[in-house]
C-alpha cells in the first residue's frame, strides 16, 4: 500500500461473486467482499485473524466489467456508530509487464467526497511474487522490454573470442528452447541456497537464500514458477498449451528475458531484491541483466546522488547469472554463480558492494527426471529382491520343521545380522515420518525432485516387504532356540553339547573388528588429501553438521557384514561338529545371490548425478565405498567364497554321518573332543551285564576287560 501506509497490507476475504450478462452481449460479475487494512505496525498474523468490524474494515460490493477489465465497488467502513459508506475501491489487471511496472493487480481506495474526514485517496498493488494467476490471464500477458541494449552492451564486454570460449562453445551444453520454452523457464528458474564470496578465501562465507524467478523470455511470459508448497518450481507444460500446441520460440540468439531476483539471509531477512531484464545467452550459459531496486531513504539523500532514480527505482545495477552445462556434471561443479554490481560510484549513497554468490548443486528439468526414473526403478529391484528373499526364507522355516535334528545347528548370529538389516530401514522409516509430522522437510524434498505419489507407494511396499522379512528372520530364530532348549533338556548336566554362538560372536567380531580398521586405513590412505574429516558439512536444507568419517565407514561397514551374512555359520561350522544340513541350499545360496545383485546393478548402471539425498538411493548408495568398483568386485567374491565354503562343510558333514551310519560307528566327533559322545545302546548295556564284563570309557572308546 502506497502512501501514509506505506508497508501496509490488505486481506480480501469472504469473496462472493455472481455471474450476469449484458445486454449487448458482454459479461460481468456482482461482486461483494470484506476488506482488512492491517498497518506495517501491527502483529500480521493477529491482523489477519480480526473477524470484528473496526475501522481499519471495510465492507464491500460492486461490479465487474469485463470489456474495460476494471472491478470498482462502494464500501462502508466500520467502527463508526453511524457508517460511512462513501468509500470508492477499483482495482484492474495490467496485461503489459516491463522493468518498472512488475504488479498484476493495481488500484485505489479514495473517498466520493474530497474531505479530509473521510480520508486521503490511497492506492496499493500486488506484486508479481508471489501468485499464481489463471492460464488464460497469464496467456494474454505481454512484456515490454526497456533496458535491451544496456543488456547487449554488458554481453558485448563479457563477451570473449579466446580459445578457452570457443571450446566452450563447442563443448559444451547449456539450458536452450528446444521445443519448448516452459522447459526454459524452469531450468532457469532458481530455489537454492548459497554462499557469499566463493572466490575470495579470506573473506567471510555467509549462508543465503536464492529466489531468482524468469518472468518472460522473449515475447512469452510464465508466472506459474511458485507452486502452493513454496518451493516447488516445476512447470506443468499443458496449462500453457494454445490450441493443441507448444509454444515456442525461435532459434534465435540470444534471447531477452526478464526475472525477479530475492536473496535473504539465513534468518529470513531480505537482503536485496530485484526487477531485472536482459539477454539469454545458451551458448555460453549466461544472463547479462540490467536490474532495478526499490529505494527508499530521505529526499536529502536522494539529492546527493549523483544518477536520479527512475519512477523511484535505483536502474544503476548490472546483473550477471553463469548456469553449469547439462553436458558435463561430472566434470563441472554443477553450481551457478550469481554476480550483481552497483554502477554508482563509491561516494554515491545508493552505492553497494559487489555481491558474489555461489549456489548449491542444482538440477535441471531433465536431470530431475532422471533421478526421479531412478529411483523409481531402484524401489522396483528392491520390491522383487525382498520377494525373492521372502521365499528363500518361507523355503528355509519349512525346511526347519522337517529337519528337526540340524535345527540347533544353524547359527542364531548369522540370523541376528539378518534380522538387524530389516530392522533398520524400518526404525529409520518410522523416524522419517514423525519427521515429516512435523516439519516441512519432505515437501521440500518432494519440490525438490518432484517425485510424486507413486514413488511414496512404492516406498510403503518396500517396508511392508522389509516388515515380512524381518518377522520371517524372527520366526526362524524361535524355531532355533526352542530346538537347542529342547536338546539342553535331554542332557541338563552336559550344557556343552548345546551349540553356543558365544565363541562364534567372539571370533567373528574379531574378524571384523580387523576388517574395519584396515578398511578405514585404506580410506584415509585414499582421502589423504581431503580437508580434516571431522570438518562441518551443510546439507540441502542449510543445516550445519558434524560427521566424522569412522562413523559414516562405521555405517557402511555394517552393510558389508550384512553381505557377508553367512561368515557366523562358517565359523560355527567349524567349532561345531554339525549332524547332517542345517541351511537349505535355497536359502544360503538365494539370499548370498540376491545380497550382491545391488553390486552388480551398481557396476552396469549409468552414473547420474544426484546432489540431494545421495543416501536415500534404495538399491546402492554410490556415495559409498563398498559400491566402489573395488567394492563391486572384492565383496561378491568374499560372499560367493563363504557360500562355497558352507556347502563344503555341509556335503562333508551329510558324507561323514552316512558313513558313520553305514559303518555302525560310535565315533561321532575328533578324537579328543569333550562335546559330543555316542553313549551305549540298552542292548549292549544288558550284553555286558550278562558276560560280568566292566565298561572301560577311555577318550570316547570302550574297552572290556572279563575275569579269567
């Protein structure tokens, strides 16, 4: 609101509207409505809560006029014991935008009367940021460019025809029309955080906050880039669609746009913002611009200026925006580099320093696209390896009920891994959604990548599969304890011929204690050159954090356990002397298969660059280093060796117990061992009763000795 009120607002609320037509043809609307000033004085969000008539309300009705495009009303203003209803309200849309008129809805509020009682004739406006307008309204839009060859002239002493730009030039790829200038429109549009003086060491880095919002490229205009969640930039394509086609442009370089630029600082304060228009250059990746601030200081400040301002508008800033190719992300930080520069001289009071800014890693239109596919074929490889390990474990319980004899054997560790690795995705699951209960952060992340329902449902499946899995590992882990509870209480005196993972924990955490440690040896040989590890980090929401690397190799490491699953089962194969099979080969084998599929869908996968949520890839993280192309190769091997070495032990043991049972020995474990020993049949008890002979035990043999 312009005037005395100057920072003020305005609600419109209880908007009622009917439709009527003229009698020359032409529509129209009767219109009421409720108006509420609330002053830059005021708590704005009690203001917008007041639902009483004061006199800072005023209550509305009039008409629309469709041909002049104008909607004017009368209204009463309240709080007055007698109400005053001679106030004027009018307000129409501008269909013409240029560098100094960026509103889309003007008016004013004045008195019919011209008496101070009333009040001084006000008018307010609503900028283009933010608001989402009608296809239609937008459709009839144009813009007027006014600042085309300051814009040229800025290109023209960037411009630099050295070796370096023309290899640039043939190189390299940058955000174009193509076919469509929507797709233009939201690869230069910006929702990023940034950095200040990116290029200066010594100087302080500040965290801030981008919007930079194309209004027109050319003769086409888009006011659609702000969505209802705030952040969302993406540009549904067929609500600008005319008459069954695109629009396009013209192949022609460059291109004029205009844009709306806000930067904020990390507590919400608006630092600068900024009505610019330019040029697009796309072989280069560059916007030259000529932007305008609105000032507002003393008029003896003004005269001391040495350029006057332009409808109250500083015009002397030149902006310059450098975009990263789409060809080359792997080999370019894929940031974008904001410079805006005051053209004032230093002595002049509406001079600034020049702002240098360095946003975070973005992602173009396509690139998002490509994520999104990814990850959407990621959660469908993770929805069939959970059914596939779904079966492999209804195969092994099945097999646990009728080989009841090699149930105690199987290794309660080697179940305990698995369990473990279903349940974490699950309580990291059920984190993430009070998470999102109570904050805006998957809105956000969902702006981001825009990734849609779809990828929530498959999302849901992938835990309900996880869910089943883990309930599967627990059941198989009963079937197993009640087995050895049941083998302890046929010998209650000799609890050491019950299998224990006790040894087997210890061994295998040695095992991998010395594996962690050279693991994290040779990661900080490769990252010898890396700042401290232990340094600060911002993620992509801008918060601070502290990770050191043993925690992050500590995480991975124990994906590498869980790939490695049957390592336990090894080691208790070894210290137990294990009657017949315990694991069906469907089961070890099928789970060891299934567990390094990531692997080897991590080594024939094409690399897509992804700054956001490197470790919410379902199917493999290639932020880590057990997904190296070392990792790819080393761990499948180890896995594929474990599974060969329990399918050796197993076929030994079966071979062994055959000839055991073939032979008729009583030998059942080395010699020497205290575990496990054959005792003597009631048959041969009563023989040696009868014949007076006395049983002799020596190291599991029996010796008979008879009188003379």
């Amino acid at each position: 609101m312009m005037g005395g009120f100057n920072g003020s607002q305005l609600l419109v609320q209880d908007i009622r509207c009917v439709d009527y037509r003229e009698s020359d043809g032409s529509y129209g609307a009767n219109m009421s409505a409720v108006i509420r000033a609330v002053l830059s004085t005021q708590n704005k969000n009690l203001g917008f809560e007041r639902s009483n008539l004061d006199s800072l309300t005023l209550a509305t009705e009039g008409k629309w006029n469709s041909r002049s495009g104008e909607l004017c009303m009368m209204g009463c203003r309240g709080g007055d014991k007698k109400p005053v209803c001679e106030m004027r309200i009018c307000m129409f849309i501008p269909l013409i935008l240029s560098l100094k008129q960026r509103s889309v809805l003007m008016g004013s509020i004045s008195g019919l009367k011209a008496s101070p009682e009333v009040f001084y004739p006000l008018s307010f406006h609503l900028g283009i940021y933010p608001l989402q307008l009608p296809a239609d309204v937008v459709s009839s839009m144009s813009y007027e460019y006014t600042k085309t060859e300051e814009a040229k002239a800025l290109r023209q002493e960037d411009d630099s025809s050295g070796v370096a730009e023309k290899i640039k030039k043939s190189l390299l790829e940058y955000p174009s029309v193509e076919d469509d200038v929507m797709k233009l429109f939201d690869d230069l549009s910006l929702r990023s955080l940034a950095i200040t003086n990116p290029n200066s060491p010594k100087e302080p880095h500040r965290k801030q906050y981008i919007e930079l919002d194309v209004v027109a490229i050319k003769d086409h205009v888009s006011l659609h880039w702000v969505q209802s969640s705030g952040y969302n930039y993406s540009i549904d394509t067929a609500d600008f669609e005319k008459d069954g086609k695109k629009k396009a442009v013209d192949e022609e370089e460059p291109y004029n746009v205009a844009a709306e630029l806000k930067v904020k600082d990390d507590l919400g304060n608006k630092v600068i913002a900024l009505s610019a228009e330019g040029q697009y250059d796309s072989t280069l990746g560059r916007m030259y611009l000529v932007g305008c601030r609105e000032v507002n200081v003393p008029w003896g400040t003004l005269k001391q200026s040495s350029e006057q301002l332009e409808n109250g508008l500083d015009c002397s800033i030149k902006f310059k925006v450098e975009y990263p190719p789409t060809n080359a992300r792997w080999l370019m930080n894929p940031t974008v580099m904001l410079t805006v520069t005051s053209n004032r001289s230093q002595d002049d009071p509406l001079f600034f320093t020049q702002m240098e800014l360095e946003t975070f890693p973005i992602l173009y239109r396509r690139q998002r696209e490509e994520i999104v596919s990814r990850k959407s074929l990621e959660g469908g490889l993770s929805m069939l390896t959970l059914s596939l390990i779904l079966g492999c474990l209804i195969s092994q319980l099945i097999y646990v009920k009728s080989h009841a004899e090699s149930t105690p054997y199987i290794s309660l560790l080697m179940l305990a891994v698995q369990g473990l690795g279903f349940s974490f995705p699950l309580i990291t699951g059920v984190e993430a959604l009070f998470a999102r209960m109570t904050s805006d952060s998957e809105d956000m992340r969902d702006s981001v990548l825009n990734e849609g329902k779809w990828s929530h449902v498959i999302g849901y499946m992938v835990n309900l599969l996880t869910l089943a899995a883990f309930l599967l590992t627990v059941r198989i882990v009963q079937k197993v304890y009640r087995s050895r509870i049941r083998l302890l209480s046929r010998r209650p005196l000799e609890p050491w011929r019950v299998p224990n993972d006790r040894k087997v924990g210890a061994i295998c955490l040695g095992i991998h204690i010395l594996g962690f440690v050279t693991v994290l040896i040779i990661h900080t040989i490769r990252l010898s050159q890396r700042p401290v590890s232990s340094a600060m980090y911002m993620d992509w929401r801008g918060g601070l954090h502290r990770q050191y690397d043993w925690e992050r190799i500590l995480k991975e490491y124990y994906g590498l356990v869980q790939d490695l699953f049957l390592l336990p089962q090894v080691v208790g194969n070894h210290i137990w002397v294990v009657r017949g099979k315990p694991l069906r080969s469907l089961f070890y084998v099928g789970v060891t298969v299934l567990r390094l599929l990531p692997h080897v869908y991590d080594s024939l996968r094409p690399q897509v660059f992804n700054p956001y949520f490197a470790d919410e890839f379902q199917y493999a993280n290639p932020s880590s280093d057990f997904y190296s192309k070392a990792g790819d190769i080393a761990i499948p091997l180890l896995a594929v060796a474990l599974a060969v070495v329990v399918y050796i032990q197993q076929r030994w043991n079966g071979l062994k117990w055959g000839k055991v049972l073939r032979q008729g020995s009583s030998k059942l474990m080395r010699m020497g061992s205290k575990m496990y020993e054959r005792l003597p049949s009631k048959t041969f008890e009563a023989e040696m009763v009868e014949s007076g002979a006395d049983q002799l035990y020596d190291n599991g043999h029996i010796a008979v000795s008879t009188e003379s």
